[in-house]
C-alpha cells in the first residue's frame, strides 16, 4: 500500500470518526433538550354524560398546557362516573411519571387515598371543579355557594307571588359530589322560609334518569297542582325533569346549571327557566397555569391563587374561585354567544328558529 493511499484512508477514518462524534453529541443534545419530559401531566376528568368535560374543559386544558409548554406530555383519562376507575387511573398516571395531576374527582371522598399516594410520590395534585380530599396543592372552581345562592334568587323572581301558593321541588346532586352540598346550601340559604319544599331528593351520579323518575314521583305524591316550582342542581338533571314535568301537562319555573346548549334551548321555548353559567375557559386556562408552573417546579403567585378553601377539616388549600353568572332568555347573546360558548346558528336550529327571533338572536 502506497503511503498516499494509507493517508487517504487514515482522513477518511478520521472523518468518519468525527461525523460519528458530531452525531452522536447532537443525538445526545436534542435528547437532554427534550421539553416533553420536562413537563408530564395528567388530566383526569370524571365523566362524559354532561357535555362540558368533552366539549369544553378538555380541550381548553390541553390547548392552554400546549400553548404554555408546547413540548408537554399530556396523559388524558376519563372514569366515566366511575370512582374505583378514578383511582386506577391515578395509579397508572404515577407510573406513567406523571409529575402533576389535574383532577376532577367522581367521588371526592374516595378519592382521598390516591391524593395521598400521589403527594408521597412528590406529585402535585390541582383539584379542578371539585375539591377532592386529601393533600391537594392547589384549586380552581367557582364559587359554589354563590351559585346556589344565584339559583335560589333566580327561582324565587320566577315564582313570584306564586312562591307562597305551593310547593317546590329539590333536585340537588350527587351526594358523592362536594359541589353539589354547595349548590345545595347556597340555595337553601335563599328559599329556606320562602318557599315550602315538599320533596327534596339527592340524585346520584347526577344521572337525568334518576332526576326523571323522582320528578315524576314527586308529582305522583304531592299532586301537579301543588307543586309551583323546581329547582334542579344543574342542566343535565333539569332535562330529565323537563321531561317528566311535560309529561304531566306541567310548566313551572325550572333552574339549572352549566349552560348546556340543550338548555339555552329549553329556555327559549320556555321549558326551563333560566341556567348558571361557569365560563369554561377561564377555569380551564387556571388550572393549566397551575399544573405547568407546578410541573416547572415554580411557586403559584398570588394572582393565580388569591384565597384559600378549607379541606379536610381544617386543610388550608390555595385556590382561586371564579364568578358565575345567570343566563335567561333575556341575556343569552351577551352571555354564552359573547363568551363563545355557542354561535348563534348552533343555538338556533330550525326547532327553535321562532323562538329565537322572538328573543332578539339573529
């Protein structure tokens, strides 16, 4: 071999070499400056039947994290109602490495022992819409007393003079759900002594079914007549009623909650009286602040958790609550349409097109 040839083949190793190193180091380099490992959350939502955690909360969630960390992963789990599937999902968003948990309990009892699990294994926990027990770091919700404060006025105005001529039936929640007992005392401290409540029921899982056949046995016992008005905890519950009380040849005043596009319907033609609205968004970009600031390993500031929630008994946890507002046939376009919730044209299908010439939406 020529000494010319042994120095080109001496270069084209040395070359080799180097490109391998290059390589190498830039392999290494675009593996230690992968963001998505920084940053690993679980959303874990509890149920589908209501519109919102579909429509609305997930998405939202999952674009404000992108938009705040866009190499974020997000592992997304929905219990379908189910609080023992909650808890496995849990389980498998710890071992997944999930390092914050964006949860929304199906049973906020329940779910105390997986809180816990996840605060040993230095996992931070947000509690969204509802406050699960445990050692939660941070929460985000409207202020749930004040909705059923704003229910129960709302009722009271739609009763009227009728307020004192019968009786009124309650439909509040899931007993499984911290919400609903706030929902539940914020309304009784309005009606309480105002109005007499002939029935008062808890509907589990808050299942329209359930709300339905109560509804429909509240009628039976205390007679149609009698019965002047009827609160429902939210909108999914007060579509089981409206059924219930239209089978009965019954229209009374019906209260709601969630601003759900069947019951901005039901309001235009005059099926359900009026709903609260919780803006989705605002809540949803909140909790997607705190779980991406607590992934990065920051405090929460005072503006994303300006008060403090008590759990547990005397558990202080940072939260922030947000205000809800009444919507009713008269407010409809500077609330849900105004705050995007729904277009005009996916209100107004042609079932309810009259209806909604009548009430200015064009």
């Amino acid at each position: 071999m020529t000494r010319t040839l042994r120095s080109a083949i001496a270069l084209a190793g040395a070359a080799a070499l180097s490109l391998g190193v290059v390589a190498t180091s830039a392999a290494a380099l675009g593996a230690g400056s992968e963001k998505q490992g920084d940053v690993k959350i679980g959303l874990l939502l509890p149920e589908s039947k209501t519109t919102r955690y579909e429509k609305f909360d997930r998405p939202y969630i999952e674009q404000k994290i992108k938009e705040l960390a866009p190499d974020a992963q997000i592992d997304y789990y929905n219990a379908a109602e189910s609080a023992t599937t909650q808890q496995q999902q849990v389980n498998t968003a710890l071992a997944k490495g999930d390092k914050v948990l964006i949860l929304d309990a199906v049973d906020a009892k329940s779910i105390q022992s997986s809180v816990q699990k996840a605060h040993d294994a230095g996992v931070k926990v947000v509690a969204y819409d509802r406050l699960a027990q445990g050692p939660v770091d941070a929460y985000v919700s409207y202020d749930n007393h004040k909705v059923g404060e704003l229910q129960g006025k709302a009722l009271l105005a739609a009763l009227g003079d009728k307020a004192k001529s019968g009786e009124i039936v309650m439909h509040n929640g899931s007993p499984t759900d911290p919400n609903a007992a706030q929902f539940k005392a914020g309304a009784h401290s309005v009606l309480d002594g105002k109005v007499k409540i002939g029935k008062e029921y808890d509907t589990p899982n808050w299942d329209p079914n359930n709300a339905n056949q109560q509804m429909s046995g509240a009628i039976s016992s205390l007679g149609k007549d009698k019965i002047v008005g009827v609160y429902s905890a939210n909108d999914g519950l007060a579509a089981g009623i409206a059924t219930a009380l239209k089978a009965a040849g019954m229209n009374v005043p019906l209260s709601g909650q969630d601003a759900q596009l069947d019951a901005i319907q039901r309001i235009l033609i005059g099926t359900q009286t009026f709903t609260v609205e919780k803006p989705y968004k605002p809540e949803a970009d909140i909790a997607a602040t705190m779980a991406v600031n607590l992934a990065e390993g920051k405090k929460l500031s005072s503006d994303l958790t300006p008060t403090t929630v008590t759990s547990d008994g005397d558990r202080k946890v940072a939260a922030q609550l947000l205000n809800p507002v009444v919507v009713n046939k008269d407010n409809i376009k500077d609330t849900v349409v105004k705050d995007g919730l729904y277009t005009i044209q996916e209100i107004c299908t042609p079932t309810y097109a009259a209806a909604c010439k009548d009430a200015g939406l064009e």
